[in-house]
C-alpha cells in the first residue's frame, strides 16, 4: 500500500472503516502478544509500552525512507514570493511556518494522547486486571467522545448512532460481568479512564483536522507520534527494567517484533488514515472490536474458557458494531449536503 493511498484526500469513507476494523482487530492481537510477554520476558508495562513505540517508529521510518517524496524545486519554492505584491508575497511566505508550526503542535498533541492510552492501559491491567480495564477503557471512551464531539464539533449521534452505543456498551458490561468473581480496583479504574481519555483525545483530534482538510500524512503523524511516546517513556521503562530476561530470548524478541509490526505500525497508521474520514463516535464504537478479537486469542491460544456471558456480550457487540458500520454507509451516499446536515 502506497503512501499516497494512506492520503485523507484519497481515502473514501467505505475504505475509512475497513482501515478501522482491520486496526480494531490487530490490537486485540496486541493483548494476546502482551500476555505472553509477562509471562516469561520479564518486561513491565512501561518497558513494554517503551518497546512497542520505538518499534513502530523505527518500522515507520524504514518505510518512510524507502517510498519516493519528490520535494519542489528551489526556484519552485521561490516562485509565490515573485508571483505578486510585497505583501502578499510575506503572506504567501508565513503561510509554509504557520502551516508547519500547526502540524508540530497537532503531532505532539498526539504523542501526548498516544502515550497516556498506551501506558494507563498496560497499567490499568496490572491493577484490576485485563477484562476490567479493557471493558472501562473501551466502555468509557465512546461515552467520551460522543459529548465531547457533540460540545465541540457538532456531532450528532441520531437514533441510530445511539441505538449503537448503547448496544456496545451493553455488549461490554455483559462482557466484564460474566467474567466471574473478577476483583475491580478502584485504582485500576482510574487508570482505565485516563486511558480512554487519551484514547478520545487521539480521535478526536484526527476528526477535527480530516473535517478540514488538514489531517496530514497518516504514516508521518504515527511517527513521530511513536517517536514521542518513546521518548517519554524511556525514563520510566529504564527505571523499571528496560532489557527482557535472556531465557526464552528469541520468543520475546519474535513477539515484540511482531508487536511493533502490525498491531503497532501498520495498525495506527490505518487507524490515522480511516479516523480522519468517518465520524469520531464511529470510529470509537468500531474500534471496539479489539476486545472481540482479543476474547476469540485469549481461547484459541492461552487456553481460556467462552462463558455464556463472554458469547452473548461478543455477539451484542458485533451487532453494534455491524449497525453504526450500516449507519456510516447511509450516510456516506446520502451527499454531501445530507451529510453535512446530519452532522450539525
């Protein structure tokens, strides 16, 4: 996939959220690849979290090298400031600083949301456990997003959108309930929130630039933005134990480039792409199929039991799922005029 194909200008809403559903599916791998890291690396959720960032920045660079960016010309940079007047000529010359000063400001914005998701997350797991902190980060982040871009953005949700998170969030509770005598912490909970707000951050952020015209390059944002959580995180990851443990060293370093691959690199930079074209409470409520692949891991590979509960909350799940994916195809081939009204 060309990075110009990743480009908000040429992603269609209907390619928007198969780039979302393939993120959503690849981070519930993400979980499944960070229990069996516990197990034997001896890697805590900081220096996991530190390895997975620098990973995908170093993959996303790789990959940024070996794809062709003609740069203009010098002459063709010149060519505005002898195109017209003086002033417009300094006009014409701010407009490159004022753009790029935005763009700093909108990537590190979004290292800063990506680093408290990650980290509160991994952190929420160790304390209450991994079905309560998924369910709480998941659970909440919706509920979030949905006031915030209702407040800021004018976003309305319509029947169906509710109907939708309100099954999800349904389908989530009978998750977590069912799971049997699992201890919620209050700590943990907290945690679980931040991450969620991180999370809500994130996407609203990318909603908000992709409605005007400026989200900028999905693979440049995903980049710095894992160069910024590394970077944060390296104090913190070195202070609790940066290098795994030697036995089983191969395994570990099997999962975590795997890990820093395609939950990490491929699946953030897709999610940057289709979250920038569909509407902030879609994009939350689709991402919610991690936990769903995430549950299908947990028993085809670490050998955990399928409650009744589990399958009734996954299917409810799904069907939430499939009807806010029903609802953003509605409204995509509505036009562009009942789009905009709907939204308002």
């Amino acid at each position: 996939m060309s990075r110009s194909q990743l480009s908000p200008a040429r992603v269609t809403p209907g390619q928007g959220l198969v780039f979302v559903v393939f993120a959503a599916t690849a981070w519930g791998t993400a979980g499944a690849a960070a229990a069996v890291l516990y197990r034997g690396s001896g890697l805590g959720p900081f220096a996991l979290t530190f390895w997975r960032a620098a990973g995908g920045f170093v993959l996303l660079l790789a990959a940024r090298a070996l794809r062709p960016n003609p740069r203009p010309s010098a002459w063709a940079a010149l060519r505005p400031l002898a195109a017209g007047p003086l002033g417009a000529s300094a006009t014409a010359a701010a407009a490159p600083v004022v753009a790029r000063s935005r763009r700093i400001v909108r990537i590190a914005v979004t290292g800063a949301g990506l680093t408290l998701f990650q980290t509160a997350y991994f952190c929420a797991v160790r304390s209450t456990g991994l079905a309560v902190a998924t369910v709480v980060t998941l659970g909440s982040g919706p509920v979030l997003i949905a006031l915030v871009a209702r407040v800021a953005m004018g976003e309305r949700l319509g029947r169906g959108g509710v109907v939708a998170v309100a099954g999800a969030l349904a389908g989530l509770a009978v998750l977590v309930l069912g799971g049997g005598g699992t201890q919620v912490r209050p700590a943990g909970v907290v945690l679980a929130v931040l991450s969620a707000s991180g999370y809500a951050g994130i996407t609203l952020l990318t909603r908000w630039h992709g409605s005007r015209g400026a989200a900028g390059d999905p693979l440049t944002t995903s980049l710095w933005s894992f160069g910024i959580c590394a970077v944060v995180l390296l104090p913190a990851a070195w202070s609790e134990g940066l290098w795994p443990h030697a036995a089983h060293l191969g395994r570990t370093l099997a999962v975590l480039g795997y890990l820093a691959s395609v939950p990490t690199a491929l699946a953030y930079a897709l999610y940057f792409a289709g979250a920038a074209v569909l509407r902030a409470a879609t994009v939350s409520v689709v991402a919610l199929i991690e936990p769903v692949s995430a549950a299908a891991l947990a028993v085809t590979l670490l050998g955990e039991r399928l409650t009744a509960a589990t399958l009734a909350g996954t299917l409810v799940l799904l069907a939430a799922v499939g009807a806010l994916a029903w609802e953003e195809a509605r409204q995509s081939h509505a036009g562009p005029g009942r789009a905009a009204a709907s939204a308002g």
